[in-house]
C-alpha cells in the first residue's frame, strides 16, 4: 500500500514553455502533499506544501508565481513550472501524507527529471 | 539556521559493517529519519528514531542521541545492492522534514 505516482518520468522543453507534473496517491487519500526539488548530487530541498483544497505554502526563496501547485483532491496536486528556465532543470519529487501514519510519514513518488532547452 | 551534516562519501566492503554518521541543529525536533535514495529514484523509508537509542531493523539499526544531537545508521553484511545514498532528515514541525545532503555509499566486493 501507500504508493504515489508521478507524471511524466522526464520532460525536456524548451526554455520559456510551462511544464505541468502531476503527482498522484493511487492507494490512500492524501491530506498533504510536498513538492521537493533536488540538484545533482545534493538532497531534497522542500518547495511547498500543500493540502487539499487550500493554497499552497511556499517555502522561503520559492517564486510562487513561477511554481504554481494546485491541490484540488485528495489523490492528485499537479506543479506546473511557469515559463521555464535552464536553471529550472533538476528532479523534482512529491511526497504524500494520509490520516494514517506516524508523524512525518510521507509517501515519495519516483520523481520527474526536467530538463529545459 | 538548520544545519544538517554527513559525510558525501564512504566505501565499504560487501559483507562488512559501515555506520553513517549524521548530527543535526535544527529549530525543531519531532523525530529523526533515514531514507535509501538510488540514482535518480525516490528516497525510501529505512528508520525512524524520536526517542533517544537503538532502534533495529533487520541488516539495518539506527541510533539517535538527542542531547547530542547525533544519529547513526548502521548497516550490516553488507550487499552490493545497498550501494545507494543515505538521507538524514529531522522532522522539524508537524510535517516538515529538513534533509541533509546525504551520504554516498560505494559497496566494493
């Protein structure tokens, strides 16, 4: 149980184009999803967090005009990365939180690596 | 500020014991986990510590001094699969994790 999928695995666009990535629980209902991004050979950095049917919060140093994050059930929040940039390229990974669980039990998808053009 | 520390890399031998090193100065302490990252994977749950001392899980065991600051993971017999990174993370609020940059394990036969 508790797996959360991501859509799509990889992305190449090109520079100024937007990118939508979708990240699903396919087996619980998630109250809070987190969206990550991580640079090569560095850790997950957190971007936001969101829950279900509110507005995300956004980490400081997080453009949230650029990163727009949509949570709007309780299986599916969607990142969409806004007229992108080569520097946008990196894996970005969500992670899902249901009711159930201990504190800070999050579910992470399998990532999604966009590179830009 | 936060602050988490680990070694980048370490090289072990299959078979052997290797002990991942990790402290933390976080602004908030509600648990400390280990996670399994492979190349371009998603990070996988390995432990999860909130009190202080050893927790064991199979091949692999994780400990947790709070005072100090300071955890370890412990991975025994090793196997070539185990070849992965090693993330620390501090749960800093209700649902906050903050990760270190995580340790790269080599296993050579």
């Amino acid at each position: 149980g508790a797996v959360v999928s991501q859509h799509p695995s990889r992305v190449i666009c090109k520079s100024g184009t937007s990118v939508k990535i979708e990240c699903r629980s396919l087996d619980f209902q998630a109250t809070t999803m987190f969206w990550y991004r991580q640079f090569p050979k560095k850790s997950l950095m957190l971007m936001a967090t969101s829950n279900e049917g509110s507005k995300a919060t956004y980490e400081q140093g997080v453009e949230k005009d650029k990163f727009l994050i949509n949570h709007a059930s309780l299986t599916l929040s969607t990142l969409t990365v806004t007229s992108a940039h080569p520097e946008d390229s990196s894996f970005y990974i969500c992670s899902a939180k249901g009711l159930a669980g201990g504190p800070g039990t999050q579910y992470f998808g399998p990532g999604t690596r966009l590179t830009v053009l | 500020g936060q602050n988490i520390d680990q070694p980048t890399e370490m090289t072990a031998t299959e078979g052997a014991i290797v002990q991942i090193n990790c402290t933390y100065q976080t602004s908030g302490f509600n648990g400390l986990f280990w996670y399994q990252q492979h190349a371009g994977e998603a990070p996988t749950f390995l432990s999860y510590n909130v009190l202080d001392g050893l927790e064991e899980k199979g091949r692999f065991s994780s400990f947790l001094s709070r005072s100090k600051g300071y955890s370890y993971l412990l991975l025994k017999e090793l196997q070539m699969k185990d070849s992965a990174s090693y993330l620390c993370a501090v749960l800093t609020g209700a649902n906050n994790l903050f990760f270190g940059t995580g340790t790269r394990l080599t296993v050579i036969p």
